[in-house]
C-alpha cells in the first residue's frame, strides 16, 4: 500500500513539474458558438484552469454541422466537442477518435410539444399532429423502429421556433436548455419530452482526442481532463463570470437566457453516476449499450469495440474489454 502512496506521490509530482515547466498548446474545437453548453470549457479558460494544469488553450467555435471529429482525426484539432454517438459512427468509419470526458450524463436532445395538447409521455408524440425532426439522424432512427411514425405527419427541421409558436399541434426537436427557453419568453407553454425517455441516451457534449496524440502527448490528455472537471464543477457552481465571457462572444442569447440555460443543463450533467465518479465520467456498459443499438439500427456495418471508443482516466473506475 505504501508503495503505491508514493508511486502515486510520484505521478503527481511529475505532472506538477510538467504543468509548470512545458505549457503545451492546443486546439480546442466545438461544434457550436459560445452558448452554456460550453460553459465549463470558458470557465476553465476565465479562471486560469488551463494554464493551471499547463496547456495553452485556443477556443475555436463552430456552427452547424461543424466537422469537429473529422478536424481531430486529421491532426488539425488536440481536442474538440463531438457526441458519443458520433465517436462510434467515426470508429467504424476507421477514425482515430477517442471520447475524454462526457459532459452531458443525460442525452438533452428532447422534442417540444405545447403543453396544451396534455401529452403524458414521450410516445404519445408520434400519435398525432405534426413533427418537425431530423429523421436521418440516429436518434430518428431509433424513434420510428421504437414508435413508428404512422400517426404523426413528419417534416424536416429546419431550425427555429415560428412554426411552433403558430400552430398548437405543432412538435419539433429542440435541446432542453435552448428552444423551450426561446418559446417560453415568446409566451408559448412548452413542455419537453427527453429522447433519452425512449431508452435511446447517448453521451453527449463529449470530449473527443485521437488515440494518436494521447498515445504521445500522455500528460497534455490528463491536463485537459484535469481542467474540465474544475472548469464544469466551478461552472456548475457559479456560472455568472463564464456566462459574461461568453454573452461577449454571442450577443444574440441575453443575459437572462444565459442563467436560465445553465440551470436546465445542471440535472443533465450532474447526477448520482458523477457523484461516485466524478464530472465527465462515462462506464463501459453506456458504450456497449450504444453501439449495440447503432448496429441494429443499422447505422453502422462494421464492428466497433465499445472500450476502444473511450479512454478511461487513472482516476476513475476501469472496466474490462468487451
């Protein structure tokens, strides 16, 4: 026991030394511009964290479709913001990609229907009216195998509120922390079913490397992780001084939204899985369960390892191969 006290001692002590003697410079990628979603990654930046922990960060926001995975696997991005599900897609396409951290414990893509309509549950959806949704999209997918679409008229979504906001029996996909705000502060009484309701609960807002550069760069993979965790438990804490850094950047969400969005997400990113575990932590059953599920779906054709889809940090639980 002793022995591993001081071996342990030792590792510290050498990733201290590290931090401080050889700040490292990388390239963070999201897939979306400055919004709370991000927030533990700003409030890292803010509060010094990354520099802390020795890496030298560059913030590169995205938009729509932003090819963050394609960005790490080809060396152009250290890190970047990507989803579990597209990690194991990447995979079986034979991209180096790896998930680090998983900020999201619960999936927040729900569909948002009025509340007038007095649904219970998230099948009662696909009973009727109209609904606006990315179909192609796995989690689509998985929708129509798991309830069908027969009873509901199925349009593409194409972004936006207004078409909710005229038609009461109108449904759309939404993130729980963005539309169900933007329709509430127009008057509209929205409530959100969660995708994850339908069993189908990907990680998401992951934090993806290549196997490459953590096989090299070993103690820069660590820092990341190191400063994620006190960037998310800080946000999470307080996010009023992120939220301004942020608002900064994207001047079209208020303050108000801002602080209303961060208190959606926290159930979603903090619950008793992080609580034994800690903040970004994932288990090799949620990966199993996901590649299964996109094999069946038939999203995938090749066959994907769900323990080489993640690297698990010296610090959390390890789990056996499957």
């Amino acid at each position: 026991m002793r022995l591993l006290f001081l071996a342990a001692l030792a590792c510290l002590i050498s990733f201290s030394a590290w931090a401080k003697a050889q700040p490292a410079s990388v390239t963070f990628a999201l897939n979306w511009i400055a919004e709370p979603e991000f927030g533990g990654i700003y409030s890292a930046e803010q509060s010094g964290a990354f520099t802390t922990n020795g890496l030298a960060v560059t913030i590169k926001p995205g938009g729509a479709g932003a090819p963050t995975w394609q960005r790490v696997a080809q060396g152009q991005a250290q890190f970047a913001v990507s989803s579990a599900d597209e990690v194991v897609i990447a995979r079986a396409a034979g991209a180096d990609v790896k998930a680090i951290f998983a900020v999201y414990q619960t999936c927040p893509q729900g569909i948002m229907v009025h509340a007038s309509r007095g649904l219970k549950s998230i099948d009662q959806v696909f009973r009727s009216g109209t609904l606006a949704l990315e179909v192609g999209l796995p989690y689509g997918k998985y929708l129509k195998k798991q309830y069908g679409f027969d009873g509901v008229k199925t349009i593409p979504y194409t972004g936006g509120i207004a078409n909710f906001l005229a038609d009461p029996n109108f449904a759309q996909q939404c993130f729980v922390f963005s539309e169900p705000l933007s329709a509430k502060a127009q008057g509209a009484d929205a409530r959100t079913f969660l995708i994850a309701e339908s069993g189908y609960n990907p990680y998401t807002g992951v934090v993806i490397t290549s196997e490459k550069y953590a096989t090299q760069h070993p103690a820069q993979v660590m820092a990341m992780v190191r400063s994620l965790k006190t960037g998310w438990s800080d946000y999470l804490s307080d996010p009023r001084t992120a939220n301004a850094v942020m608002g900064k950047l994207n001047t079209h969400m208020s303050a108000e939204t801002f602080a209303a969005a961060a208190k959606a997400q926290e159930s979603l990113i903090a619950d008793e899985e992080t609580k034994k575990h800690g903040l970004g932590s994932m288990t090799l059953d949620r990966w199993t369960t996901l590649v299964q599920q996109l094999t069946e779906l038939g999203v995938i054709d090749k066959p994907v390892l769900p323990g080489q889809c993640f690297i698990v940090m010296p610090n959390e639980p390890r789990h056996d191969e499957k």
